[in-house]
C-alpha cells in the first residue's frame, strides 16, 4: 500500500480507536497502573506510615506453595469450564446457524442471553435450591427411582455446573456469528461431492468459524480463572480456589500489596497462555 | 524521607477531595450513616422518628466487610457522620486519624451504658470516647433443636463424629481460629500454642459440610437441612427463632467469641452536633425496645435492656451473669497477627 | 430434503431445547421461588402472591431497579458505539502496536472485579473524579467495552475485506461503505455486543457499590449488600418480572426487527 494512503488509514484508525481505548485508559489502565504500583509497596500507603518499594509480595508467590497450587487449581478449573461450554455450545451454536431460519433464529438468539439479565448472585442460590440433596433434582430423580439420591450441592461438580450455565452463551453467539457467515454453497459443494459430516466439520465448519470460537473461549477462560463467588457459594469447603486468596487480602486482611501482586500474577499467566495458545488457533486455519 | 513524601501525597490527594466532593456538598439537614445492612440504624420507624424529632434526614451507605468500612472512611473523607465500628477496629482507625473524639456532655443516654461497655478501654482510651457503646453479642453455638438433644454444652460438639457432614462455621480464619483456642482451653486473645490450634482445625475439616459467610446463606443452608450444627451470631440466631426456624442457641462452657460494637464520628464529618443527637438516639431504650422486637442484638445500654420483655430472646440468652462472663470480647489484632491467622486458615481449607 | 437431514433437524432442535432448558433452569427455580410462602426458598411450596405485594411497597428496591435499567442502557449505547467502531480500526488496518491493544482488552476481563473496583475508587479519589452517577457509568462502561469488542471483532473475522474494497471501486465513501456494506454484515455481531455490554452493566456489583453516592444504590447493589441479613423472595419477584418484561420486549422486538444475520 502506498505510503500516503497509509498515513490517511493511521489517521481513520486513530479516530475509530481514540473513544474507546481512552474510556478504558481513564477508567481501568491508569487505575490498574496504581494498583500496579501498590503491588510492588510494602504496604498501602493509606494505612501505614513506613511503607517502601520491594519485590517481596511477587517473591511471597514462590515462597508459600499454596499460591502456585490454588493457581493451577484454579487453571485446570477454567480449562474444564471452558472445554464443557465448547462441548455444549458449539453445535448448539451449529443448529442454530445452519438448522434454524428466519423469525425463530432471531428469537433463539435473544432467548439465549436473557437468563445473564437476572443476578447473579440469584441465579447461584437457585442452583443451590437445585442441586442440594432434597433439592429440586434429588426430588425428581427419586420419584422416578426411589431409593436414588443425589446431591450435588457443596462439590466440585456444582462449581463446575454454576460456572457452565454463567458462561455458556458467550461460547454460543460467537461460535453463532462465525458459523453464520459461512457460505452455504460450499458446503453443499462438499456434500455433492460425497464428503461425511466428519470431514465437513473438521475440514470446513470448524476452520472457518474457529475464531468465532476461540473468541467465546477466551472469554471463558479467563474471567474463570480469577472467579470466587461462585466457588465459595456452591463448592461449600471445596470452594477453595486462587480467586479467594486474591480475595482474602482484600476482605480478611488488609494487604492489598500482595492481592495487586497476586492479580497481576494470574493477569501474567492467563496472557501467556493465550499468546501460546495464538500460534495453534493460526495454523488450524 | 518516606514520611514527607507521604504528607505530600496525603495533601495532594485531600485537595483533590475537596474538589472533586463540592458536587457531593449536603444539606446541612442532613446527616450520613456507614453501617452494615439491615443493622439497626436504617430501621424506617428510626430514621422517620429522628426526622421528626430534629428535622435532620438520614442517609445511609453500606459495607461489606470492617477491613472495607475502613477503605472506605479514608477515601471519602467529609462523606460521613456516623460509622459502625466493631471495637477491635476503633484503635486502629483513631490510630489513623480517621475519627475524632466523642464530646459526651450533651448525650443524655451515654450515662446509662453498662460500664463494661460503655467504658470499654478499646473505645474509651485514656478516659477519651472515641466509640460510643451500641450493641454486643456473642457468635457461640446454634444447633438444630429437633435434632440434637440433649442441648450441647460444650464446643467439642463441633468435633462430635455423631454430627460429621453436618457442621459449620463462618468462613473467617480469625474466628475459627479463636473457637479453636476456646476448645483447647487457650486464651482466645494471647493464643500461646498455635500449632496446636491448626491441628485442631484440621480434625474439624472432615466434620464440615460447608462454610457459612453471611446471615442468608446460614439461614438457607439451614433451613435446608445441610447442617445441623454450627456456628452463629446470637443476634442472628434471634432472627432466626423469630422467623420460625427450630435454632437453639447456647454459649458453651469453654466461652464464646464476644463483640462490642460502637457508633463513631468521623474527624471529617461536617455535621457532628447531628451525628451525636442521632447516636444518642440511637442508644434510647424508645428506640432499643422496638428495634428488639424485630430481632436485635443486645444493647449497651443497661437501661434498654431493662426495658425489654421477659421473653425477649437476647434477654433470656443473657440472663444469667455466668453465661455472660463466658464471653469473651475480641481485642485488637496487629496486622501481622491477622496476616498469620489468615494463612494459617487458608493452609487449613486448602489441605483437606 | 433426504431422510437422515430431516432427523437430524429434530435431533438439532431437541439439543438447542435441552441447552435453552438448562439455560432456563435457575431462572425457572427464581420464579418458582418467588411465589412459594417460606422465606428461606424452602419446600415444599405453599403458593403465595405475598412477595410481589411487599415489593409493590418497597420503593427502595423498585427505585434501585430503574435506576441500574437506565445505566445499563447508558452503558450499552456508549460502549457499543464505541466498541464497534474500535474493532473496525483493529480489523481493517494494520499498525504498529496492534497486538499491545488487543492484549490490553485482557486486564479488565482477568483482574477480578473487587480488584478493579478498589483501584478505581482510589484513582478516582487521587484525580477528582469522586463517586456518582457519571463515575458508575465511567466505569460500566470501561468493564463492557472488551466484552463489545471482542464479539464484534469475531463477528468480523468472517467478513471480506473485498467487498469494502469493491464498494470502494464503485465511488462509495469510507462513511457510505461502512453504513451500506460493513455494518449490516456485522449487525448480529454488533447486536450480541450490546446484549453482552448490557448484562454486564445491569449485573455490575463492585462498581456501583464503591462509586455510586450513598443512597443512590443500583439492584445487584442492594441485593448483595442485603445478603448479610438475609434475602427475601421480593428479590425473586423483582428478577422475575424484569426477565418477563424483558422476554416480551425482545420477541416483540425480534418480530420487527431483523440482526440474526439472515442472509
């Protein structure tokens, strides 16, 4: 491209850019920046008189093992989360691409983001009224099988369903919006020409709506690794995730040196398992 | 060095303060409350009678936790006329700066304080009332009475592997870890052994169904069936009888973890001649006698105690002076302390 | 139309019912629970209409409602506005410093929200900005605006460049080519944006509670600062009549208007 149209593209691009990222600069970077700051004190700087600059809140991440440990817990957690969404959200995203037509794919399609317009905090206590022993689904699966009953309630696998259901629709409308636009004829071109449905979906469907995908992970992924109120809620003692530590310094204690640090040490990993992830995402294309 | 810079900073930023709060500029009519939730001074029939009574209107704000009312006093200075204060923060947050001195001489009802609360060397230093007296209680054990009979007595129940997968207590590695030095005969507030109190909060762990957090989750977690021992505010447990749940509340033989908490003046507030009005009025047995009846917890006042009918439940928890010696009132902790109790909390739940 | 299709279009339909029901489920057990007598949401249910009595009479909590209704719609126009516009500039140019941007959509969505929302306080406080309606906003905004971009942005992956470029050829103006040819091939991308941005304002805690004035509480504000004491089902009656009245806007809306992307 010419050097003068792409000066006239930076201007355009610097116009279209400026709004949001200066929104996101007064109200989250330089607010974050402070915190950044903090993080690397020896303690708040309202409450204590002697405070001084010092590495030790990162180096406290390597000395106690509780930190990397509730970590990777907290990791694999978003991992599961994240590949169950997928699991569930992507051919429900297909059938609602390919399958479904007109006024009723519209309708779908609000219908699946409204329950995220309720609370959250509502929405994690009438899971608890769902899945605990007495509860919604211990009553209907015993009238069906006496003798059976469950409780979900105070597991891993509740912290596992309540992150699923908060999560689920971001997976949905963005594997929705790439499936969506991909063009009909070729893939009936491939189906005339007698491919199966597996290579259909490994070979077309999946390479071409793989960033739509990969966008509704990404944005599962990451808030769920630093998530503690559903954790806490309905893991009941196994609710013990990094999220509550983070939390901890903030609420138990007063050391918000240490849970800035801890942040931005989760923020580090989460970035640098997404730039690892990027590579693969562009070759699979 | 530091210290200048930080007088620096403090300036800088209480000039920022001023004017960025000129849009917050309240009538003079107008007094600001920070408390928790539902906790007695936003009572409706409250505030309209104090209305009333001086034409003063009453707003409130809320915390969530004592370490963020404290957030909240030093970043919004002049926000504030009243704030809650449990007194084991009132020295820390004099020690900041963040309240001033109680002038009591036109607080008619200040006379009338118990003087183990009223005069509580945590509030009153040196003679000087930095918090006055409102309510105390005590978190002890709250036991589903259809299910546990003969009423416990001691803090071993907690331990009893009659009730395993039935118990819980609050998510708060300070107050677990004061129960357990109660249960180990320790001084909950001087806790010489603490490695024996971490092995004794992790037998615990395999008892505990799940952690309780807030009044609502202990009063569906309950009412649910999925613990039948635990823990419990006796201001909550009262709420709860009230409502129509089969809690019994007991203080064991071993103690129980007491709190007293004050109402104080911010040193920014703007309006203190209200703000004393509203607290004397808000430690008035008119008022106490009320707020009692819709669940309350036990008032600093002898006289509101006094006032209230025999079946009132802090009352008749209260009522013999043997149990209220078993409780033992929270002192202050040094940051470091907490900072030790939390992660020994957290070592414990992340073993299990 | 063979057979195997026709099944599998009954197979499809059946999955996307299973996942709308477990999408539903919470929702369905709120709305139960606000008609059922007991106040700790315990069975078995005894039907009452109590709840939405007691809330007709709770101005606070009605009040508290409007008032996160219009700051979410505040939120959603301001973020989708701006957040389209900045996925067009990352997807149509190429600059130095592109990717830096996209990583910095990442902080906001993988700090915690207590986090973010102590750090804004405290900055707000240093620089003058204070608490109220349009610190709540600045911040709403601030939170939804990744959430905008990254759904547009994927929405745009699947969009060719050459069709710009052929509008283009054809005499059309950046404005004409974005408003006739970009947008509308983006409008169920930029429709889930809004969507998402509004869930996000309207179920927004941290924020509103450290940087609304005292007094002017917001719904998810009043509902977690009253969980210390106790919810009451007028919270579920509240949460159900909100997601009625918004489940009537949208299929009326859904009827009139078309963003679903049909081609």
């Amino acid at each position: 491209m010419a050097q003068a149209t792409s000066r006239r593209d930076a201007l355009r691009a610097g116009v279209l850019l400026a709004p949001a990222y200066l929104w996101l600069t007064v109200a989250v970077f330089l607010p974050l920046s402070a915190m950044l700051f903090f993080s690397f004190l020896s303690a708040a700087p309202f409450t204590s008189a002697n405070w001084h600059v010092t590495g030790l809140n990162y180096a406290e991440f390597l000395t106690r093992s509780i930190y990397p440990d509730l970590l990777g817990r907290s990791l694999l957690l978003a991992a599961i989360v994240t590949l169950a969404c997928v699991l569930i959200g992507y051919p429900c995203a297909y059938v609602l691409a390919r399958q479904v037509k007109g006024r009723a794919r519209e309708a779908l399609f609000l219908l699946i983001i409204l329950p995220f317009w309720s609370n959250s905090l509502v929405r994690i206590f009438s899971w608890a009224i769902v899945l605990r022993g007495n509860g919604i689904i211990d009553h209907t699966l015993g009238a069906l099988l006496p003798f059976v009953s469950v409780n979900l309630m105070f597991s891993y696998t509740a912290v596992v369903i309540g992150l699923v259901h908060s999560y689920l629709p971001y997976v949905i409308l963005t594997s929705y919006l790439a499936l969506q636009a991909i063009d009909e004829s070729i893939l009936e071109a491939a189906r005339s020409l007698g491919a199966p449905f597996r290579t259909i979906l490994f070979r077309l469907l999946l390479p071409l709506s793989l960033q739509g995908l990969a966008a509704g992970a990404v944005l599962i992924f990451v808030p769920v690794a630093g998530s503690f109120m559903e954790p806490r809620i309905l893991g009941g003692k196994h609710g013990i995730f990094y999220g509550t530590l983070i939390e901890d310094q903030f609420v138990a204690t007063f050391n918000w040196p240490l849970g800035a640090a801890l942040s931005f040490i989760l923020l580090a990993v989460v970035l640098v398992i997404l730039a690892a992830a990027s590579p693969i995402l562009k070759r699979a294309r | 060095m530091n210290r200048i810079n930080r007088r620096v900073l403090l300036g800088a930023m209480s000039a920022a303060v001023l004017a960025g709060s000129a849009g917050l500029a309240m009538a003079a009519g107008e007094i600001r409350v920070l408390n928790w939730q539902g906790y007695g001074t936003d009572e409706a029939f409250a505030t309209e009678a104090f209305e009333k009574k001086t034409g003063v209107k009453v707003v409130h704000d809320y915390f969530t936790s004592e370490q963020e009312m404290l957030t909240k006093l030093r970043t919004n200075p002049g926000a504030y006329d009243v704030v809650l204060i449990n007194s084991a923060f009132t020295g820390q947050a004099k020690a900041e700066g963040l309240i001033a001195k109680i002038d009591t001489s036109d607080m008619p009802n200040v006379k009338d304080l118990a003087p183990s609360m009223g005069q509580n060397p945590d509030l009153v230093p040196g003679g000087d009332v930095y918090g006055v007296a409102w309510t105390w209680g005590a978190t002890a054990l709250a036991v589903n009475k259809d299910k546990v009979t003969p009423l416990p007595t001691s803090l071993a129940l907690l331990w009893d592997p009659q009730y395993a997968g039935k118990v819980s207590i609050r998510d708060d590695g300070v107050e677990a870890i004061q129960f357990a030095a109660l249960a180990l005969g320790q001084d909950m507030n001087d806790i010489k052994d603490l490695e024996a109190v971490k092995a004794k909060l992790k037998a615990l762990m395999p008892q505990i169904k799940t952690f309780w957090s807030s009044e609502n989750d202990w009063n569906q977690f309950f009412s649910a069936g999925d613990f039948t021992v635990s823990t419990f505010w006796s201001g909550g447990a009262g709420r709860s009888i009230t409502k129509g749940l089969p809690v019994a509340f007991v203080v064991p033989q071993e103690g129980a973890v007491g709190w007293l908490d004050s109402l104080a003046i911010p040193a920014t507030s703007k309006n203190q001649d209200a703000a004393r009005a509203f607290i004397n009025w808000m430690i008035d047995p008119e008022f106490y006698v009320q707020w009692a009846a819709k669940g309350a917890p036990s008032s600093a006042n002898a006289k509101a105690n006094a006032a209230l009918p025999d079946s009132d439940f802090n009352k008749q928890a209260f009522a013999d002076p043997a149990v209220v010696a078993r409780v033992h009132f929270m002192k202050p902790l040094s940051d470091e302390t907490r900072k030790a109790y939390t992660e020994l909390w957290q070592d414990v739940k992340t073993a299990q | 139309m063979s057979q195997p299709r026709g099944i599998s279009r009954v197979l499809g339909r059946g999955y996307v019912g299973l996942v709308l029901f477990f999408l539903y489920a919470p929702i369905l057990v709120m709305a139960l629970m606000s008609f059922n007598a007991s106040e700790f949401y315990a069975f078995p249910l005894s039907f009452t209409l109590d709840w939405y009595r007691r809330l007709w009479g709770n101005a606070g909590i009605v009040a508290s409602a409007w008032r996160s209704l219009w700051i979410a719609v505040a939120t959603t126009a301001i973020a989708t506005v701006l957040g389209t516009a900045a996925a067009l500039a990352l997807f149509r140019y190429e600059f130095r410093g592109k990717r830096l941007l996209q990583a910095l959509l990442f902080p906001p969505i993988a700090i915690p929200w207590l986090i973010i929302g102590t750090a804004m306080l405290i900055f707000f406080f240093w620089v003058g900005i204070g608490r109220g309606t349009p610190a709540v906003i600045l911040g709403h905004v601030a939170l939804a605006l990744p959430y905008v971009i990254v759904v547009v942005a994927a929405r745009l992956q699947t969009f060719d460049p050459q069709l710009e470029e052929a509008a283009r050829s054809l005499g059309a103006g950046q404005w004409v080519v974005t408003r006739d040819v970009t947008l509308p091939w983006i409008a169920s991308g930029v429709v889930a944006g809004a969507l998402f941005a509004f869930a996000v304002s309207f179920d927004q805690f941290v924020v509103s509670y450290f940087l609304a004035q005292p007094g002017d509480a917001t719904l998810p504000v009043v509902i977690y600062t009253a969980i210390r004491k106790g919810f009451t089902p007028e919270i579920n009656a509240i949460s159900t009549i909100i997601i009625a009245v918004s489940m009537a806007v949208m299929l009326a809306a859904s009827r009139f208007f078309k963003f679903g992307g049909e081609r």
